[in-house]
C-alpha cells in the first residue's frame, strides 16, 4: 500500500455518474415524460403544471432536491412566467416539507445557468433545495469534496412524500 493509498477517502458511489454512460437524451425529460406510475424509481415526488420535484441522485446533502421545469430550456427567460412563478411556489412548499420531514434548520437554494457557474446539466434549466443543518459541513466535504448521506435515497422518499403539506 502507497502512502497516497493510506489517506485516500473513497466515495465509491459517485463513479456511477462518472464512470456511467451519459443519456442520450435529457434526462430531466425523460424523468418529466415517463408514466406516474414510474415516479417512486425516478425519485419525482411532486407533478405541478408546468414543473415537477425530484429528488438529486447525486446529492451535495441528504435530501437535496430539483424543482424542474417540464418546457426543455437553457434559460430562465425563455420560461414562460407562469412556469417561474410555480417554481417559486413549489421551492417555498418543498423548503416547508424538508423543514417538518427532515428537521432541516436551513436550506440553499439555487440555480447553476451556464457550466461556468456549477451546472452539470446545462441545456435544462433547474432549481436546487439543500437541506442544512447545524455543523453539518465536516472535514469530508472541504478536504475531500466526499458528501456522507446518512440515508438511502429510496427510503427518503417515502419520508419526503409522506411528510404533511405546509399550512
């Protein structure tokens, strides 16, 4: 074993994206496209009319989610507005649920528009929810750029989409 080996942090998970064959296709459509009754394996908890919730297979934090717009798009002025301000409404809901479903004390919210800005997918625009906690960032995330998610994506799901609406 080298010395590079002995202080090696390993997220074996992650080589799955990277590694893996890249769709063809939008994978946001194909989400958006395929049947209801495929939503609990594609992690969309939520169909609004012009977006849907899914949940981040690759996650910076437990419970990270994108709120999505259904219309393929680059850019956010190309989004008709009713489709912006429902994706407002459905970031506000769902910052709601993880707050009662996950005890989350804070959230980050975010859009990534272009690849110089952090987007990995950057022909279709999407919003970001990242739950927070109190100390949650840890040596692994700032020396490593490793995430440990205390959860199975599967089994948060059922969490999230049984978690009670906002008021």
């Amino acid at each position: 074993m080298t010395n590079d080996e002995l202080y090696a942090l390993w997220a074996p998970w992650r080589c799955g994206y990277i590694l893996g064959p890249k769709p063809a296709a939008c994978v946001f459509c194909e989400k958006a496209q395929a049947p209801a009754a495929h939503d609990r394996e594609n992690l969309v908890l939520e169909r609004a009319v012009h977006n849907f919730v899914l949940m981040n297979t690759y996650p910076y934090n437990a419970g990270h989610l994108l709120v999505t717009p259904y219309q393929h798009s680059a850019t956010l002025e190309a989004l008709a507005p009713a489709a912006l301000h429902e994706m407002m409404d459905l970031l506000v809901r769902w910052k709601q649920r993880l707050e009662r479903g996950m005890r989350a004390q804070g959230v980050n919210i975010g859009i990534n528009l272009g690849a110089v800005a952090g987007a990995g997918i950057t022909e279709h625009v999407h919003a970001h929810i990242v739950p927070r906690w109190q100390g949650d960032t840890n040596f692994m995330s700032t020396t490593a750029d490793t995430r440990v998610i205390s959860q199975a994506l599967h089994e948060l799901y059922e969490t999230l989409i049984m978690t009670q609406e906002p008021q």
